[in-house]
C-alpha cells in the first residue's frame, strides 16, 4: 500500500463503502450537493424528493420555478437540473447505456450538460456506477487531507491530485475513501 495512504488508514481507520443511487435521481443528489455543507444538500434534497416521489426528468420539468426555490434549490442549480432533465428526455443522455462505456466516455456525456463538470462527473462514476479506477481530483477535501497528509506546503491543484491518484490506479476511488475519511478525522484548525 502507498505509504500516504497507509498512514492515513493507521491514524483515520479503514473507510466504510459509499454508495449513491443511479440514474437521474443520483445525478439529482450529486448536483444538489455541489458547493454546499453536506446538511444543506441533504435539507435540500430532503424537501426536492417530497415534490417528486418518483424522481423522474419529467416529473421535474413538471415543478415550477417557485416549487423548486422552495425546496431550496437556487436559480443556477434549477437550470442545470432542467438542462440535465432535458437531456435526458431528448435522448441526448442516455443514462441506461453508461454500463457499456469506459470512464472517459460516461465523463464526456456527464461534462456535455452544462452544470454537470468533472467533480460531478467522478462522484457519479465512483458512488453511483461503483467504478475502482475513478477519482475526484478537483475535491477540496481529497487536495487538502493529501497536503497535509503527505506534508506538503501547498494544497495540491486539480490536476496535480488527479496526478498524484494515478500511482493508485486501478483503486483510485479507494484511495479517495481512504483520504476523505482521513481528512473528515483531522481537526478543524488543521482541515
């Protein structure tokens, strides 16, 4: 095991499995969770999947601007849930064919909605559809427990993570467990 994530393992404790639903309500709890705390996101979409008990893109076009502001979803975040209802029901995505397609394919139809970018396209691979080798490089969380884990002066980039994660290959998304448990056990003055 690499010796960062070993140590982190050793001081943190083995991570538990996550999971996320698939399909469009998946994507639905994914981009609800962008750029949110994680109480906020659940408040959200808590009060999203009581308009919408069978979560469906249809059944979402059907909710007004006014349902959707009190559910707590701001303007941006109901344009993307409709651009991605839309593409959905054009057929532009096609959800159901992602078990056939590589990781870089599903990312490039994800990141072909607008709203839907690389942290989002990775959450869904790695908890979603359960892909090992997949990895969320642009978390802020996964960038700043590696900096301190491995010591470093600077919270690593984006791409520079992204870097870093491939001599995890092909368990990339273990090690992001390993890392976010890590960095979810460091204390708040530190984190």
């Amino acid at each position: 095991m690499d010796p960062h994530l070993a140590m982190a393992v050793e001081r943190a404790g083995i991570p538990e499995l996550r999971t996320q639903r698939s399909g469009f309500e998946g994507l639905i709890s994914i981009l609800v969770s962008q750029q949110v705390s994680v109480a906020a996101a659940r408040a959200i979409e808590t009060r999203l999947f009581d308009l919408l008990p069978d979560p469906h893109p249809a059944a979402f076009m059907d909710l007004s601007p006014e349902q959707c502001r009190a559910a707590g979803l701001s303007a941006p975040k109901q344009r993307y849930l409709r651009e991605l209802s839309s593409c959905i029901l054009s057929g532009q995505l096609d959800l159901d064919s992602f078990d056939a397609l590589s990781n870089d394919e599903i990312r490039s139809q994800l990141q072909a909605v607008k709203g839907v970018g690389p942290w989002s396209a990775n959450i869904y691979l790695m908890f979603a559809l359960r892909r090992a080798d997949s990895f969320a490089g642009g978390d802020l969380a996964l960038q700043e427990g590696y900096r301190r884990l491995a010591d470093l002066e600077a919270r690593p980039s984006a791409k520079e993570m992204d870097g870093i994660a491939v001599r995890w290959s092909p368990y990339r998304a273990a090690a992001a467990l390993i890392l976010w448990r890590y960095y979810a056990h460091l204390p708040i003055s530190e984190g």
